[in-house]
C-alpha cells in the first residue's frame, strides 16, 4: 500500500489552484484586450457563378468603453481592416455600451468618428443592436450616417460587384424591434444574390430561403468555451446553436462572428475578440 504524503497533496493542491488563478488572470486581463484577424472562405449553392470572390470585413460588437475597449481600439480595428482592403465593411451592431462591469459610456459620435476612416470599394454598411437601441437608436444612427456609414434598418440596398448586381438587407434588431425579413427582401429581383445584415442571429429561422447567406453578432461567442462543456452562457432563446461560426439550416447559410469587446462580465475564454474577412463564392 502506497503511503499517504501530505507533502504530495499540497503540492497537488497548490498546482491546481495556480492553475485556476492563471486560467481566471487570462480570461480577465489578457483575452479580452486581444484582437485576431480570422480569414473565413465559404462556398455558397446560390452565390452567381460570374461573380468573383467577395471579400467582406465582418465587425461586431464594439461596445466603446467596455473594459479593453476604448476610442483607441477602434483604430486599430480601422487599420487592421483597411490593410488588408475587403471589398466591403459590415458592422453588426451594438456600437453602444450599456450594462458592462468596469465599462463607461462613450457618445456615439465619438465611436462614429474613430469608424470614418474605414475605406472600402462597395462601402461601409451598419445595422444596429439592443444596446444602441436601448441607449439612443436614431442617435446612433445619425452619428453613424453623419461619418459616411451606410445604416440599414429594414432597408436593402443595391450595390454591384464585378459588374453584378448584389443585395444589402439590413434588418431591425430582434430584441428591441420587429425585423420584417420577408418585407425588406421584398423589392430584390429574385435573381438577384441578397446578404443580410442583422445584429441578433435569433432571426434566422425567419429568413426567407433566396437569402445567400445571414450576418450576425449579439452572442459575443458566449464569451467562454470549456473544453468538453461547451458554451455555459449564450443570449439567444437557441442557446448554442447560433453562438458563434458557420451554421446551415435547410440549405440556408449563417454567419456569427464573436465580435470584439464583451458584455455584463469583461471576460473571455477560448473566445477572443475577432475581425473576420469573411471570402463568398460559388460552390
């Protein structure tokens, strides 16, 4: 029989704790001050085989004044994008905080200003979220529209790309509005390619099955990922069915990226904040 060491127990307890201390100081200090450029290239069934790639920088959840997000950090998204010239900026919503621990409000046309220098060919669109919304809508859309952004709120817009026509619908938020996505898909012609702008991804089930592909943010990627646990906390009514990446539904496609700064708890694990440039093409 193996004697009892206490010595070895300690030792195994005190491990284990700084263990957890190192995770708790990553996902506290560290995580949520980082900024990851992901490259995502999906092959769509209804993407028009004469049109070429189209690169779009995907960009969620600024939250201005979250912890690690400050008026700063918005130039370095802004630089981190326009080097690498997509053909086309969205930007998902929730430029506003409201209810993060450690956050301060920054006005939205202090955001507005920081996202001006944003330069793509077909422009730079916006939807906004339930924090916007919950703060000042039609001050965040105005400071936004005021800085050259496109903002769309159960709108389409027509752009062309490669010489084709190519669709912007950007919906209402989900949470504290009534997005209509039959309504504002409504005046494209049916053979015509449509990508969705929306800040909550709850709407897809809603979406009408022409749409080539949905964009959203909202979940934050729930934030935290255990290993072999999942994603404890995701705030959406599917829980982690659209908490973060590619998902297909039926032949529909949907995109939530898991957007920049965080919300309620400033904490990130295996999560980190992310710009996607997001490549569209034919399968």
């Amino acid at each position: 029989m193996t004697a009892f060491r206490p010595r070895s127990l300690v030792i195994g307890v005190v491990g284990l704790l700084a263990l957890c201390l190192g995770l708790a100081g990553w996902a506290v200090l560290i995580e949520p001050g980082r900024l990851v450029v992901k490259e995502v290239e999906l092959s769509l069934p209804s993407w028009p085989r004469e049109m070429p790639p189209l690169t779009i920088a995907v960009v969620a959840d600024l939250h201005t004044g979250a912890p690690h997000v400050g008026p700063e950090k918005l130039d370095r998204v802004v630089t981190l994008v326009n080097q690498r010239r997509p053909d086309l900026v969205v930007l998902l919503g929730d430029f506003i905080v409201h209810g993060v621990i450690g956050g301060r409000r920054v006005e939205p046309e202090v955001t507005a200003a920081r996202l001006q220098p944003l330069r793509a060919p077909l422009g730079v669109f916006a939807v906004l979220g339930n924090h916007d919304w919950w703060y000042d809508g039609p001050r965040v859309a105005s400071a936004l529209r005021a800085a050259g952004i496109v903002v769309l709120d159960d709108e389409a817009a027509r752009l062309r790309h490669g010489g084709h026509p190519l669709w912007l619908v950007g919906l209402a938020d989900f949470d504290t509005r009534t997005p209509d996505p039959a309504r504002a898909t409504s005046a494209v012609p049916p053979a015509e390619p449509i990508i969705v702008l929306t800040h909550n991804p709850d709407v897809f089930p809603l979406m009408p099955a022409r749409v080539a592909i949905t964009l959203a943010g909202h979940t934050h990627g729930g934030q935290v990922y255990i290993p072999l646990v999942g994603r404890p906390i995701v705030p959406s009514r599917y829980g982690e069915r659209y908490a973060i990446g590619h998902v297909e539904e039926g032949g529909r496609h949907l995109f939530v990226t898991s957007g920049i700064a965080t919300s309620i708890i400033p904490v990130r694990f295996l999560v980190p904040p992310e710009i996607v440039m997001l490549v569209l093409k034919p399968a």
